[in-house]
C-alpha cells in the first residue's frame, strides 16, 4: 500500500481505491480492525524503525482520502461495470490495438500533436484539419493522436464515419454522439433536434474538450453541430479529418495538415509485415515485390489490402494477380477511393474521368485549354477536384495517384469492361482497333450497333506503337467530342467527322482535306500540325466557335481557307507549310485574331490582309524565314501589334512607311533580311520598341536612331571608308585597353556608343573555343579583376555571309546599364584569329548630340561635332597586373526600375496568354 501511495505522489499515477468490506474511515485514522496491529508493530516488531510506521499511516490516510469505491453491501456486478468504465475513461485509449500494426505512425503523431500547441496555458481554441485522399491513413493517425492526448482535457469524444452518421440521421444523430462520449449523457430521445443543439452549446462551453470529427465530406456537417470553435472553452481542440480542403477554409483559427504517402522504406515494410507475417519470405516472390510496389504507389490501404491478399500465395499465383490487375483493379481498394467522388459536380466528374484516363502527368494549361473546348469549366473545376485529395499540381503539371487512375479507367469500363465500343473514353490502341474490328464485322453483316454512339473522347496514348489502323469507324462515332490522335499509321476513309466535337489534334493527318459534309457548331480547336491537308475546306462554311487552327509543317498545303465564317478565331499557325503561295484576304476580317504565324512558308510571295480588314487584337505576327517574300503587309490595320519577326526574309527590299504607325510594337527583328535596303524614318516614332535586330542587314543604308531604346542595339553593315566617322571622337588602336577616367553624367546623357571595323580572313570554326584563348569567335570586352563581361556578336560570320571586305559593327548601350563607367573596367575589342580588327573607338551620347546629327542629315551638309561633352581615358592596354584566366558572363543588362514594372506586367500578361493558348 506504500508503494502504491509512492506511485501516486512521485510518479503521480492514477489509483482508484476500492474499499471491499473495509470501511474508509477506519483506514484513514488506523482504527477499527487496523488499531490493534499498528499498536502491536510500534511495540514490538519496528519498535527501532518508528519511520516505517510512519510512511504506512500516511499512506493509508492518503488512499482513503482520495476518490474510490466503497463497494460494501452492493450488487458486485454492477459496481465492478462502474469501476471498469471509469478506467476506461480515464485512459482513453480507444484505439490501442493500432499501435503495434503502424509503421512510421510515431513521428506522424508527434507533427500533429505539434501543431495542435498542447503545452501552451490558456491556448485559445484551435480546429486542425486532417487532410488527404482516401486510404491514405487519416482516420489511423487521428485516432492515435486521440489515444495520445486525451486524458489531457475534461471530455473528449471521437466520432467516426461523421459522413454515414450525418446521412442516416443528419446533424441530431452527430450531436447525440458527441453528448454521450463527452457527458456520458442519456435518454437523448426523448429531447428535440432544437434542444440537442441547445445542451451542446450550454454544456461544452464551460469545459476543455477534445472533439475529433472522422470523415466529414459536407460543409453542413459541421456548420449544423452547434460547435462553434470560438465559444468553446479556452485550450479545447477540434480535429476533423476530411477528404476535401473546402470544407475546413471557411473556418478561422484553423490550421490544414496534409497527410502524406508513406515513403519507400515504410511502404515496403509494411507490406513485408503483411505479406509474409512470420512465415519464410519465397525468393521468388521477393522478386515480384518491387512490381507490387509500383503498384500500391505508397498508400497504406493498397499496401495492406495487397499484402493480405497475397500472404500464403505462391510466385505463380502472385504473378497471375498482378497481370489481373492490370485490366481488374481490386474491389476493396476502389470502392474506399470510389467515395472520395461523392459530392462532385457532373463536370467535376467529368475533369477527373478525363484526367485519369488522358492527361495524367500533363500540363496544367494545356488540359486547361482542352476541358475549357469541352465545356467542363476547368477554372473551378480543377481546383475543386484538388481539395477533395483527387490530383495535385506540382511544376505546372497534373499529378493523380496510380490508384486513382486505375479508379477512372474501372468506372469507364464498368458496365461492359469487353466493349470498349461501349466506353464513353478510349485510350490504348488495342481497344481503338477492336472497336474497329468489331464495326467491321457488324457493317460486313448488314447489323445494327448503338455501341460507337457512347464514344464521347478519343486520345490515344502517344507512347504507344501503332502498326497500322484503319479510322473508318470515327465516321460512325455520333457523340464524340475530343479527338487527339498523335501517330501516323492511319489507313482507311474518312466519310465524315461528330459534329459535337469540341477539340481535335491530328498530328500527320493522312487525308487531303477535312469531310466535305464535316459542320461543327462546337468545335473550338482544330489543330493538324505536319498533315497531309491540301485545302482545308472547300468555299465557305460556318465554324462560328472555332478559336484555334494549327496546320504547321502541312508541307501540302497550297491556299488557306477562306476566313469568313470563323469569326471568333484568336490563333492561327501555318508555319512550315512550304507550298503555300498566298493567304486568302478574308484573313484581315479577323477581328480577334491575336496570333498569326507563318513562319518557313518559304514559297509565300506576299500577304494582303485585304481592304477593309480589322486585325485590331492581333499582336504577334511572325514572318520569318519567308524566303520569297517581297514586301511587307500594310499595318495600318493592325496597329496592336507587340510583336513582329521578319528574320531571313531574304528577298525583302523595304519595309511598308505604316510601320511607324505601330505604336505598340515592342519587338521588331529584320535579322539577315540581305536584301534590305531602307527602314522608314517614321521607325523612330515608335515610342514602345524596345528590340531592333538588324544583324546580317549588309545592304541597309540609313540606321534609326538610338534614343528609344532601353538597353542597347548594335549592328554590322559594310565599310568602304578610309576615314572613320567623325562623330567618334576617340579611336583607338585594334589592341588597345581603355578604363573610362573621369566623366560627367549628368540628366541629358544618354549613353555610350562604340564601334569597331574588322576584316574576316577565315570565319572562325564552331569550335573556335577549344583552338584559341578567346572564348567567343568577337565580343565587345569590359574585364574587371576576376570577371570578363561579353557583348558578342551577332552576326553568322561564315564566309558565306562576309567576304574580305571592311565592316563595321556600331553598339549603343542606354545609360542605365552603362556599369562599366562606375566600375572602372578595362575596356577593348577581342576576336579570334581568323578575324582583323582594324581600330575601334566608343564616345558618349548626349541629347544634343541627336540634336547635332538630326540637322546635319536635314541640311546634307559637312558633320561639324559642337558638342561640349568629353571623357577622360586611361590606356591601360600595357599595365595588366592579373593576365590569369577570368570568369567569363555575358554583359550584364542591369534590371533597372523601369525593367522590374515591366517585367511584373509582361508576367501577368504571359499568364493571361497562356490561358488561352498564346
């Protein structure tokens, strides 16, 4: 009994006493029947150890003091029920039996019992939510998180299964568990649902509760309980595991854990355990086990219904089951994952069938933009299928669990798993080309089939391997309404296509043209890059929601359709299409088409966008490698553009004077247009032009002025000059190093200017780098102590491209990324051998030095140089004091204020683009 007492004060353990024919009193003062012996030891027996008396009478009076059972002259039975529930009250530990079968539980707890700030005295009320996909191990790590702390609160209850509860007998049924396990109250019936709410809020406020609420699958579930976190008593905690995030946001002092997978190891031994128990492990079947693994993906519920049905089996039985599974996922496992569906929308539904079945793994924009063509609101759709635990989105890409998809494809299958015909999705070959076969046979037999009027999507799997396929039998597909086909094997006729289709993508469709009667209201995307199209469709025909056409590398295509009846088309790509000869004038009547490419259409002539056209949302317009192309189209029309590329236009002698009406135009590129001879004057008006590439421009004559460009320009033209321009005060020799002494910046500089002339005697090798010290065939050089900035160039410097003749290369650089002048680097011109430098020389550009060069080209006069402005110079090219090799970087474009505003836009407007595709 001392020992007991010990225990209870030091160690400070339970005791409940029970007092069984003794009376309490007696115990407490040592009397009755324990007066004559505690007189008998004091006398004779611990007459020399009077402290041993001592600690029995304390003890003694302790436990007959403290909270117990007399259980004298009472029914045995029922005071024996009464003392064993108040031991189970008081441990708490419902769900003991767990413990022993959990791998990796402990440290799992631990983070949430972390979270949920136990020790804090006088904690306000916290509601932490359990979050995951089903059988993932949320309803294991809540109940040992209750078994762990609740004998730290007054009442505590945990309500499992809140879902089923709530639906057999709504928020009353709930209420009424949670008064019995917290109150041990009874007789609930006979009060109203409106009186159950009231004794859950008058009776729980006034105690620190602990409340777990297991699988809650509606917001009502907790809104209609009457437990309102902030009247709960101080330090009180509410835990709710659910599988969908929305249920817990709109809840305040919250904090959201997600559950995650168990990782390799755990996942492998737990499957050991449950697999082969304590049986010899068959090394035939530990050779099947990585492929079981693959398999589970992780989750615990697939783990242990796996391993449990595979125990006691044979190599050749596990074998055969995991074959099986392939077509047959098993039934326990998908009807727990099957529930995660329940409370989805029918698009939502429709999201996570397609996702399972097709985009697994994809990007996120892009199956935005297919669901978006299908009419299944992806926007909202999306992330709610993510808060109930069904995808994730991790580096902009859509991530399901295995099980999951495995989930998708079974209810696709479900009704006629035989008949993919049946199927409302097709996805593998094999089932495409049985659908085939099988519609083969019943046209060969002049029978009737309804099956190919379930089809409703067809994407197959582009990582397959196709022989050959015949497609007749989309002819007969009524319904279908996403078409993705990425192979080549395709053989056959095609008499017609659904017209409720949404979306096709047909890489290298094999036909001449579309159905002749092919009309689809719907449809939003018509995508058929590397086809075998020759016209399109013929005359005109009405796509009045078709927002997308991409016939890119259509090597066959001759003219594009006429554009009339798609009057919503926003992109348009006829890159590669190297037979096209001419665009149809209809083009320009496309009032929303903002994107329009045809790039390496190397037999277009000319492009007219036609009289009367309103291109006004078109804002990317590339032109490049239009090898034939004579002339620009007139922009008058098109005054949004952002972006314009002519790159190797190479019979382009001018460019249209509407082109200074572009206003917006940030990025022009004319590179390697050889045969360019002017720019208009009205270039310098457009205020917006941050690039203007002219490299490889050798027959151009004038060049624009540099005052609207924010970071630099540069270009390479011919010199036949003996004199270098007197606008460049300072020259130096080729092999001269310069560091900028002493200059003034004051508001009117604008920034540096440098030139060098230069000969090519052998154009430098690609691998250049590796036969010189010069690490770039010829760059502009600012070297500081351990680093080398580049400004190379741009120019194709193959003997094809430049002769023996002179050049000149001219560079600006804006103000604000003239570093150099702070820094103090050592400034020169470095080239490869097979390159001559003849001299170069930089100066500064001030206001009035545009002022200067503007009225000498209005008056054709003699240059006369007023300017005031000077920079002082060091040569330095005889004092380098650290020859060793230097880090190399290009130039750094400082990000400057203005840069950093920009850059915050063009992100937003990149987001926005690219969420329709641009």
């Amino acid at each position: 009994m001392a020992a007991t007492a010990d225990c209870k004060q030091q160690l400070k353990q339970t005791v409940f006493p029970v007092f069984y024919d003794v009376d309490p009193s007696d115990l407490r003062s040592q009397c009755g029947v324990y007066q004559n012996d505690f007189d008998l030891h004091r006398r004779k027996k611990f007459k020399h150890d009077p402290d041993k008396i001592r600690r029995w009478e304390r003890a003694m009076t302790d436990l007959a003091n403290s909270v117990g059972w007399d259980v004298r002259n009472k029914p045995e039975s029922e005071e024996i029920e009464s003392i064993v529930q108040a031991v189970i009250k008081k441990l708490g530990h419902k769900f003991s039996s767990f413990a022993s079968d959990l791998i990796g539980i402990q440290s799992r707890v631990q983070t949430l019992e972390n979270i949920l700030r136990l020790s804090l005295k006088n904690d306000d009320v916290l509601l932490l939510g359990i979050w995951g996909m089903g059988g993932i191990g949320k309803t294991t790590q809540a109940a040992v998180l209750y078994d762990k702390i609740s004998h730290k609160f007054d009442a505590c209850c945990f309500i499992e299964n809140v879902s089923k509860i709530y639906r057999d007998g709504g928020h009353t049924a709930i209420q009424k568990q949670i008064l019995r396990q917290t109150l041990q109250e009874k007789n609930l019936e006979m009060y109203s649902p409106f009186e159950i709410s009231g004794i859950v809020r008058n009776r729980l406020h006034n105690i620190k509760v602990l409340i777990v609420l297991d699988d809650v699958d509606q917001i009502e579930q907790l809104q209609e309980l009457a437990i309102n976190p902030k009247f709960l008593f101080k330090g009180s905690r509410v835990i709710v595991t659910t599988k969908d995030e929305h249920i817990l946001k709109p809840h305040g002092n919250r904090v959201l854990h997600k559950v995650s997978l168990l990782n390799e190891n755990e996942a492998r031994e737990l499957f050991f355990r449950k697999a082969f128990k304590n049986e010899d492990q068959s090394s035939s079947c530990v050779e099947l086990i990585p492929e079981v693994l693959k398999y589970v993906q992780c989750l615990p519920l697939a783990i242990k219904v796996m391993g449990s049905f595979l125990c006691t089996r044979d190599a050749i039985q596990w074998r055969d089951a995991l074959d099986r599974l392939k077509t047959n996922p098993n039934d326990e496992i998908m009807n727990v994952l099957e529930i995660s569906l329940d409370g989805l929308e029918y698009e939502e539904k429709e999201i996570f069938l397609h996702i399972a079945c097709f985009f697994k793994g994809e990007r996120e924009d892009y199956v935005k933009r297919i669901l978006e063509c299908c009419g299944l609101h992806p926007h909202i759709g999306i992330p709610r299928i993510i808060e109930k635990s069904l995808i994730t989105i991790r580096d902009q890409e859509i991530h399901m669990h295995d099980m999951f998809q495995e989930l998708g494809k079974k209810i696709i299958r479900n009704r006629f798993p035989e008949e993919p015909g049946s199927w409302s999705r097709i996805w593998r070959y094999e089932d495409f080309d049985q659908v085939l076969m099988v519609e083969t046979v019943t046209k060969s037999f002049n029978t009737f089939r309804f099956g190919t009027n379930n089809v409703k999507a067809i994407v197959l799997d582009k990582k397959e391997d196709i022989l050959e396929c015949r497609v007749d039998v989309l002819s007969r597909m009524k319904d279908l309404r996403l078409l993705i086909l990425y192979h080549q094997n395709f053989s056959g006729s095609l008499d017609s296509l659904s017209h409720m289709l949404r979306y096709l993508l047909w890489h290298s469709y094999p036909f001449d043209s579309l159905p002749s009667n092919f009309t689809a209201a719907h449809i939003v995307e018509l995508n058929m890059p590397n086809s075998s199209i020759k016209r399109v469709w013929e005359g005109r025909k009405q796509f009045p929601s078709l927002k997308r056409m991409d016939l890119s590398n259509s090597k066959c295509l001759v003219e594009t359709p006429v554009f009339f009846g798609t009057p919503k088309l926003e992109r348009l790509d006829l890159s590669g299409c190297i037979s096209l000869l001419h665009v149809h004038p209809s083009l320009g009547s496309l009032g929303k088409l903002t994107f329009l490419s045809l790039r390496n259409c190397t037999n277009l002539v000319s492009i007219d966008f036609g009289n009367g056209s309103n291109l006004s949302s078109l804002t990317v317009l590339h032109l490049s490698g239009c090898t034939k192309l004579e002339c620009t189209p007139n922009f008058t029309r098109a005054k949004n553009l952002k972006y314009l590329d002519f790159d190797g236009c190479a019979s382009l002698s001018m460019v249209h004077e509407s082109i200074g009406a572009l206003s917006r135009l940030t990025f022009l590129s004319l590179r390697n247009c050889e045969n360019l001879v002017s720019i208009p004057n009205n270039i310098n008006a457009m205020r917006s032009l941050q690039t203007l590439d002219l490299g490889g421009c050798l027959k151009l004559d004038d060049l624009p002025e540099p005052c609207h460009f924010r970071c630099g320009c540069d270009i390479v033209f011919p010199w036949d000059m003996e004199v270098i321009p007197r606008w460049f005060k300072n020259e130096f020799a080729s092999c001269s190093i310069m560091r900028i002494k002493d200059f003034n910046m004051n508001d009117d500089w604008l920034g540096f200017a440098f030139y060098v002339t230069f000969k090519v005697n052998n154009p430098p090798s690609p691998d250049c780098s590796l036969s010189s010290s010069v690490r770039h065939p010829f760059y502009l050089s600012f070297e500081s102590e351990h680093t080398e900035e580049y400004f190379d160039m741009p120019l194709d410097l193959k003997m094809e491209k430049i002769d023996k003749s002179e050049y000149i290369w001219v560079i600006y650089i804006s103000r604000q990324h003239c570093h150099f002048v702070k820094t103090g680097a050592h400034i020169t011109f470095k080239a490869h051998s097979g390159i001559e430098i003849s001299k170069w020389g930089m100066r500064s550009i001030f206001r009035d030095d545009l002022e200067g060069l503007k009225r000498k080209a209005e008056s054709e006069g003699d240059f006369h140089d007023t300017s005031q402005h000077s920079v002082a110079f060091d040569d330095v090219t005889n004092s380098i004091t650290n020859p060793g090799a230097k880090i190399l970087l290009p130039y750094n474009w400082l990000v400057t204020d203005e840069d950093e505003v920009e850059n915050i836009e063009a992100k937003a407007k990149e987001i926005s683009l690219s969420n329709v595709g641009l």
